[in-house]
C-alpha cells in the first residue's frame, strides 16, 4: 500500500521550490591577517647573534676572494704574453734592418697577424674580467652590509629592555593591553634596503677606485702591459670617464700626455721591506700612500691601540692596527715581481754552476738540463 504524505483536508501536500533550496549563507568579513608578534626570548637572541658573527659568511669572502685572484693572474698572465710578443716582433724587425734588409720578412708577417689577432682576444677578455671584478666587489659589499645590519640588530636586541609586568598593562576595563611588538624581521629587510640604496647611490671612483680588490687587479693588470720598466700608474681618479665607465685600453687612453705625466718615466720599486731590509714574501701595501710592507713586520710594527707613523722616510701617514685590513691589502703585482726575481736569481746560480763545472761534461749537461726545466713555456707562433 502506497503511503502519501495528505493535509488535513486529505489532499496531498505538494513541495514548493521554496521550501526545498539550501538557505543561503551570510559570510562575515575577517580583519587582515597578522602574524604572530612576540618579543625576542633568550633563545631567540642568540640564534640572531649566531647569525651576526662573520663564521656565516667566511665560505662565501673565501670564494670571492679566490675569483678575484683567479680573475687577476688571469689578466696578468695574458697582457705578459701579449707584451712578449710585441717585444719578440720588435727585435726580429730590429734584427731585419740591422742587416739592411727594408722589406718584412714571412715570420715576421705571421707574428704581426698573430698579434693583431691576439690584442682582440686580450682587449675582449680584459673587458669581461674588469666587469666580473666590479660584480665580485658588490658581491663582497652587498655580503659586508649584511652582516653588519645583523650585527646591529643582535645588538638592538641584547640591549632591549624586558617587557613590562602584566598588570602594568591592564586598561580601565581591566583588559591587558600589550605594546606593539617591533618586526625583526621587517628591521632586517628594512636596514637591509637602506644599504643597497646607499651603495648603489655612489659614484664609480667610490665603489671601486678607493676598494683594496679592484686597485690590486688594476695594479695586475697595468704592471703586466707595461712591464716592469713601464711609467707607473695612474692615479685612482682617472681610472674611470666621466660618463662612468672604466679606463680599458693602455697607457695610452690612461695618460694624456700632461707634462706631469712624462716627468714621471719609471716607477722605481724595492722588493725589500722597509723594516726588515729583507726581500718580502707576503707584501701588504697600503690605500693612502702606496707604501709596501712585509705583513708580519708591519703587524709587528703597528701599536694595539692608537696610530702611528708610516715607517716609510718623509710619509706623513697614519697606521692603525684597527684599520688593517681595510687600509692594507696583498699586494699582487709586487708578488709577481718577487716571484720572477727569484726565478732569475735562481737561473743566474744555475749559469754559475755550469762556469764551475765546465771540467765535467757530464755534471755540466745535468746543470744546463736543470736550468732548461725551469724556464717558462713559451708561445711559439
């Protein structure tokens, strides 16, 4: 038996679309979110003072620092080879008229073809590695800031004062009312950006002319074009135009020709150290005045607090151990040159031997063998 649902009149009840649809819903509108804010406990603290010491950072200045010698020997090595082949063409030419001959000859065409097509390699690479040093210093820059905007923020923190007693903060409804918890997250980002802009808002001579790694890549770079009895070079403010773009090609765009410029003829540099009198094996020159020094000397010779004169006869310069490291830097142009003293030196002993040992032909082939290995290989065109 079929069962209906009837009214009390007896007919059946017919649903209306009404009566059978979801009712609707009444959203109500949240407040924007906001995070968590509580101050920093002790454990907190020490985590953002693990963060602020450099033992963070030490991986990546390491890495910066090897690029940064990788890019200059690079540079070096190549404007060297570029200058010996100029020199080696210079004295076939020299050679060619001596014996009165006007016209060039096939070797000396193909090393002059070799040479145009080397200067083009070299002037390209040189430009990129210029601009690889630039990027590897604002890398270094950018890491420094950073550590040093934690550093202010751990001291912020350590320094803070303890939040006061709950009932100090009950309103007259007998509410606690909590102060406004500053964001230390928002301070870092926030100090963070302030010393981007700082950065990015100085000129080219400051960014780099004045910084310790790129001075020491354009000293590379320089000594290496014009050799060691080449003009010095030239003063940190024309290292870049006015439109801000670095000095790239020689001496001759780096100098124009003042008279000051052509009284200065060579620059005359001791490998010595002024201290120790003694040839340097680690020598650290100074931003100011140029001076070269052997690091352990110098750190000998530096007073644990205060100033002191450059030891250097007539410098008027101030030294302080607290600015060393950014006053001073590895000198590593002046470490090439010791270098290649050392390696002629030895070359002249091992010339020596052979005088001693003309009597025994046999000790006399091992010395020439022995002084053969140690020359350099060079570039056969």
């Amino acid at each position: 038996m079929s069962r209906r649902l009837l009214n009390r009149s007896g007919n059946p009840v017919v649903s209306s679309p009404s009566s059978s649809s979801t009712p609707r819903r009444t959203t109500t509108a949240l407040p924007e979110y906001e995070p968590p804010s509580c101050p920093l406990d002790e454990s907190a603290r020490r985590a953002l003072g693990e963060l602020s010491n450099n033992r963070t950072a030490v991986p990546y200045e390491l890495q910066l620092k090897e690029s940064l010698r990788t890019l200059g020997s690079s540079v070096g090595d190549m404007h060297e080879r570029l200058r010996y082949q100029r020199e080696r063409l210079t004295r076939q030419k020299a050679a060619r008229e001596a014996k009165g001959v006007a016209a060039s000859t096939a070797d000396e065409d193909r090393l002059k073809a070799h040479i145009d097509q080397l200067e083009r390699d070299v002037e390209a690479l040189t430009r990129d590695s210029e601009r690889a040093v630039r990027e590897l210093v604002d890398h270094k820059a950018e890491l420094e800031d950073e550590v040093a905007v934690l550093g202010d923020l751990y001291t912020h923190a350590a320094t803070q004062q303890p939040p006061p007693d709950e009932a100090s903060l009950e309103n007259e409804n007998g509410d606690i009312e909590y102060p406004p918890v500053p964001s230390t997250l928002g301070a870092f980002r926030e100090r963070r950006q302030g010393k981007l802009e700082e950065y990015g808002g100085m000129s080219m001579h400051q960014r780099y002319a004045v910084n310790n790694d790129y001075a020491g890549f354009k000293k590379l770079w320089h000594d290496a074009a014009v050799g060691e009895d080449g003009p010095p070079l030239p003063d940190a403010s024309r290292w870049f135009r006015s439109d801000g773009q670095p000095v790239m090609s020689g001496i001759g765009d780096e100098m124009d020709g003042s008279d000051d410029d052509i009284a200065v003829a060579r620059e005359v540099v001791s490998l010595k150290c002024p201290l120790t009198l003694r040839v340097m094996k680690e020598p650290y020159s100074n931003r100011n005045c140029k001076h070269t020094f052997e690091k352990g000397a110098l750190l000998d010779y530096l007073p644990r607090q205060g100033a002191v004169q450059c030891p250097q006869t007539g410098c008027s310069q101030s030294f302080a151990r607290a600015d060393f490291d950014t006053d001073f830097h590895l000198n590593q142009a002046m470490l090439r040159r010791i270098h290649r003293a050392e390696a002629a030196h030895a070359s002249d002993e091992d010339l020596d031997d052979d005088e001693n040992l003309e009597g025994d032909s046999e000790l006399a082939v091992r010395a020439s063998n022995r002084r053969q290995s140690r020359q350099p290989k060079r570039e056969r065109r």
